[in-house]
C-alpha cells in the first residue's frame, strides 16, 4: 500500500498539483489527502485511492507475484551476552521489521552489524545482516508470532504495484 501511496504522491509532485487542487478535483478533504501521502492514514480506502488516480487521469493496475518460501535466514532469533533477546536480519529489512514490531509495542532498542559469532549461525557468507536488540522482558512467542506476519506482509507489499494512465 505504502508504494501504490508513494507513486501517487510523486505523481501528483510530478505533474505540479497541490493538495487544494486535489481536493477540487476529488472532493476528498486536503487533509485526509497529506494525512494518506504521509502514512498517517496507513490503509486508505480504495475508493480513495481510485478518487485520487482518477484525478490524475491514472489507474492503479496490480499484479500478483509467488510468494518465496520463508527460510530460516529470513530472521534469526538469539540471545545477546546480557541474555536480552536479539534478531538478526538481513541488512535491507531491518527499518522495516524495527518499524511493524514498534508499531505493535515491541521495542527496538538498538541496532548494528551483525556479530562474528552470530553471523557464524545465521551463515557467515552474507555480511549485510543487522542484529536488533529486544528489550529483555520482551515475549519471545510473540515476537516470533509477529515476525511471521511480518514476513507475509513484506513480501505482499514487495508484489508489482504501477500506476498507468487511465483508458476509457
């Protein structure tokens, strides 16, 4: 959703339309148009979003993509020295698992380069991986729980989104 939202808001900048012109054209309220561009309104209705294309003579077409089987290098749960949870992951993914389990109340509390002797077990041959650190009290099952989801939902966002010009 968030790169469908993020091609629609560069369009718009592209072609020089401000959030007043938007509004003209759509109805939708200019705030409820820059709290959508600005993620502050994460899952817009679609109706909105067509609202929104269609005001830029735009459509949104979707494709669908197989989803990779996860691996147990996705994400790799341990433990850091002090016996606090840790995760380590690919270099790529960490903002973005860091943001989705702060959103659910887990804190992140630091991040780094992975650890030679982590790396040793989450496999020594990829040096792009980040360890997370966990707040020690934190639920393990339910970090993994929410890791799960996670991957779901990143590998969903990472299917095909383009914005086309609209035909009648």
């Amino acid at each position: 959703m968030r790169a469908l939202v993020a091609a629609l808001k560069a369009e718009r900048e592209r072609r020089d339309v401000s959030l007043t012109e938007m509004h003209e054209r759509t109805g939708i309220d200019r705030a409820t148009i820059s709290k959508v561009e600005n993620g502050h309104i994460p899952n817009p209705t679609w109706s909105t979003l067509r609202a929104y294309a269609g005001a830029l003579s735009l459509r949104i077409a979707a494709s669908l993509a197989p989803v990779p089987s996860a691996t147990s290098a996705d994400v790799e749960f341990c433990d850091d020295a002090s016996g606090a949870p840790c995760l380590v992951v690919p270099e790529e993914d960490a903002e973005s698992l860091c943001d989705y389990l702060e959103s659910r109340g887990i804190v992140c509390r630091q991040k780094g380069p992975a650890e030679d002797s982590t790396a040793e077990s989450v496999g020594a041959e990829d040096p792009h991986r980040i360890t997370i650190a966990l707040a020690p009290e934190t639920d393990r099952r339910r970090v993994r729980a929410l890791t799960h989801r996670w991957k779901i939902q990143t590998r969903g966002r990472r299917s095909q989104v383009t914005v086309v010009p609209a035909t009648e």
